[in-house]
C-alpha cells in the first residue's frame, strides 16, 4: 500500500513500509520474497526523500518501517494516526517505539485524526479513527483524501473494503475519483473472515462505484493474498468491473502474487 502522490503544490508519500508475512501455508518467507522486499524497500526509500509530507495512517510495520532508513522523515512535516487515541495496545506500544527512533528528524509531527490541511490549491482531509477492518480487534486506522482542485484521490488504509458504515461514509462522502481501496480479506474465509463480512464489503465497493466520481478503482493488499481475487468480482456488472484495477494493473505490470504463491514458489525454486 506505499503509495507517492504527486500534486502541483506538494509531494506526499503514504505508508512508507512493506513486509512479507512471516508464515504462510506453514511456510516462512521464500528467498524470492525476501529480495524482492529489498527491492522494493529502496524504491520507498527513493520517493519517500523527495516528498515533502509524508503520511503513517497506522503503525503495522507493512505500512510503515521504525528500524530502517528513518532518515527518510529528515526536514518532513509527518502527518501521523494518534499515537494513544483510538488505538489498541500492540499499535500503541509500535507508536511509541515510531516516534522515538524518528525524534527530532522532521521538521514538524502532527496527530492527524479529523484534520485537514491546505498546501497552495492542495486539500489533505484525513478521516477520523475507523475499525481496521470490521472490529477494532486490530486497531484503528486513518484515511487520506488529497483533492488538487482536478482529481480527487482517496487512500483508503486498511479498511479490508469498507465493510462498516462509518468506512463507507467518509468515502461517499470524498467523492472521490480514483481511489486506492485495500480489499476484503477473502483468503481468510471461514477463518477469522465470516462470508456476511464478505458480502458486506463487496457490496459496499459497489456503492462506492456507483454513488461517486470514480474513474479508477483500484483494489489490492489484502485481496491480493488470494489466489482466486478475480472470482469474487465475475458477478459485478460490466460498466462497474471496468473501473477495477489492481494496483500491478494501475502502474502497467504483470500481477505477481508472491505470498500467495508461496508453495508453489517453494516447490519451483527451493532454498
């Protein structure tokens, strides 16, 4: 979800992190997954140094690195999810651990929860706190509006596609007309994902294609963990699926579903 926004007034970085997850299948990481988070971590690094704000909508370490090349926050104004409001113990105990190891580096720190922010003809709307997906068990989260006075670009941090209300509402709400949505954590079915919490956030990416703006939908992160995305989206209408991008599909590149390919990569090419 690390993600560069370009305007004519400012440059703004959002989630600066990436991460492998440390089992899958019964599997730790394959070396393939690994340097290719190395790679990626220096292109993060790249854009993250020649942006003028960045952005930390919660403290999951995929979205956001303590331990690594924290120069990046040198001379930034960082807009950041409250550090000990609306957050559960394990994100608030990462929140404090953030804020030392970037002390003293930017030029400004600023809890972002509810604020909005004007840089020449550039608006930032964050959203209050909301569920990380559909309970607080892991957390609250902030999302990103950033309106140029041209487009208006939604980030929608890990929401797991907007299934509750309130989600749902900042969105609609934004209007916006390209949007970067994590989507529901379908791989987690009959898990720790229940099939009306499923429904639910398809339904509402649907809302979200038929009451904004939207030209360009582009859901990923947590959908992308399933080998059979594309399955959940065969019974949306034609005019609707148009607008669906993954975010491999938004910047031109070939889908490359590293994590949930782990067994086979495992199979292919062992360590």
């Amino acid at each position: 979800m690390a993600t560069y926004v370009r305007t004519r007034d400012v440059k703004i970085f959002i989630d600066p992190g990436v991460s492998v997850a440390p089992r899958r299948y019964g599997l730790p990481p394959h070396p393939i997954e690994n340097e290719r988070k190395k790679k990626d971590w220096k292109k993060i690094v790249r854009y993250a140094k020649k942006s003028d704000i960045i952005i930390i909508t919660h403290y999951h370490y995929d979205h956001h690195d303590p331990n690594n090349d924290v120069e990046i926050y040198e001379d930034k104004l960082v807009l950041i999810k409250h550090p000990t409001e609306f957050i559960n113990w394990s994100q608030k105990r990462r929140a404090y651990y953030y804020l030392k190891k970037i002390e003293g580096l930017p030029s400004e720190i600023i809890y972002a929860d509810g604020k909005s922010f004007e840089f020449g003809n550039t608006k930032i709307i964050i959203s209050p706190p909301v569920p990380h997906g559909t309970t607080t068990r892991l957390g609250w989260v902030i999302q990103v509006l950033i309106d140029d006075g041209k487009d208006r670009f939604l980030f929608s941090s890990d929401i797991q596609g907007a299934p509750l209300q309130e989600q749902l509402d900042f969105i609609l709400k934004m209007n916006p007309t390209i949007a970067i949505i994590d989507g529901p954590s379908t791989y987690l079915l009959g898990r720790k994902v229940s099939e009306d919490d499923i429904k639910i956030a398809f339904k509402n990416l649907l809302k979200i294609a038929r009451k904004t703006d939207i030209r360009e939908l582009i859901v990923d992160h947590h959908f992308l963990r399933d080998l059979e995305w594309g399955k959940w989206l065969e019974k949306w209408p034609k005019k609707r699926k148009k607008i669906i991008k993954t975010a491999a599909d938004y910047i031109g590149q070939s889908i490359n579903l590293l994590e949930a390919n782990r067994k086979k990569l495992y199979e292919e090419y062992q360590p």
